[in-house]
C-alpha cells in the first residue's frame, strides 16, 4: 500500500479498494477500517 500512496496519490479508501485494485471485493469491514487508518498516518 505505501507504493500506492508515495507513488500513485491514493489517499481514500476508495481510490485504493475500488478505483484501483478492487480489493473492496475482498476486504472485510476490519479490513478497510484499518487501511483508512493506516492512510490518515501517511
């Protein structure tokens, strides 16, 4: 994921889940809680 936000300018949950990967198939609600976290300390 750090790829994705220093290279590509990801910086919602959406861009990375939808947009881009359409990981929002896979990722289970714990799941993109934790990325949105982990994107508001990037």
């Amino acid at each position: 994921m750090a790829h994705l936000v220093n290279h590509e300018w990801l910086r919602t949950n959406a861009d990375i889940l939808w947009r881009r990967t359409k990981l929002g198939l896979r990722f289970t609600e714990k799941q993109v809680i934790a990325l949105g976290q982990y994107l508001t300390k990037s």
